[in-house]
C-alpha cells in the first residue's frame, strides 16, 4: 500500500466553491407590529370594539397607548383606561359591520324535498 498525503485545502483560498455557514439569528423579541398597529388606528380615529376577559363590549377609539395600557375615548360614556391584560381581543367597528352584511345577503336556500 502507498503512503498517502493527507492534504486539507486552505479555506481562504477558495473563492465563491464554499458556502460559509450562517447560523439563524433568533427573531427580535419586539417587532413594533402593535405599534403600528396603534399608531394607525389613532391617526385614522377608527371605531374599535373592545372584549375584555370577563365578557364586557366596549365601543369607541384609542386615544392613547403604552406598554400596559389603552385609554378608549368613548361617545357620551366616559373615557377609560384598560389594562392590556384586561382585553382578550379587539377588533374595528367596521369589521363587524362587514360580516352582518354578508349573513344578511348569505339568505338560507330553499330546496326542493
């Protein structure tokens, strides 16, 4: 049996033949999306609903945010200030507006029996 060479290539030297190992970066812990999301519906004053934990409907707009809390300006009821741990979702007036107009136009087919 020969005697063989083990010969490595140096890696620096090779251009464009490797693919450099890139490890995944854990996603960012805050990607300002609720932001946004405020921000958005602040500027345009839009009508929100908002559902709190115990089952309570609250309608008006967001006035105001921070990292805890939003204060919901509502038409002729006093304005409050909800602790976000409070709201188990919240959705635009308008939404529900849409969906009781498609129910209505979604009328139950007769069929003939």
């Amino acid at each position: 049996m020969a005697n063989r060479k083990l010969i490595r290539p140096d890696l620096s030297e090779q251009k464009g033949g490797s693919r450099s190992v890139r490890r995944r970066h854990s996603p960012p812990e805050q990607t300002n999306a609720e932001e946004f999301y405020y921000l958005k519906q602040m500027a345009a004053k839009t009508s929100m609903i908002v559902l709190l934990t115990d089952g309570t409907e609250l309608k008006g707009w967001i006035e105001w945010y921070d990292k805890g809390a939003i204060k919901l300006n509502r038409h002729r009821e006093p304005n409050l200030l909800i602790p976000k741990h409070n709201i188990r979702y919240m959705f635009k007036e308008e939404e529900r507006r849409r969906q009781r107009r498609r129910r209505g136009a979604e009328s139950p087919s007769s069929s003939d029996d």
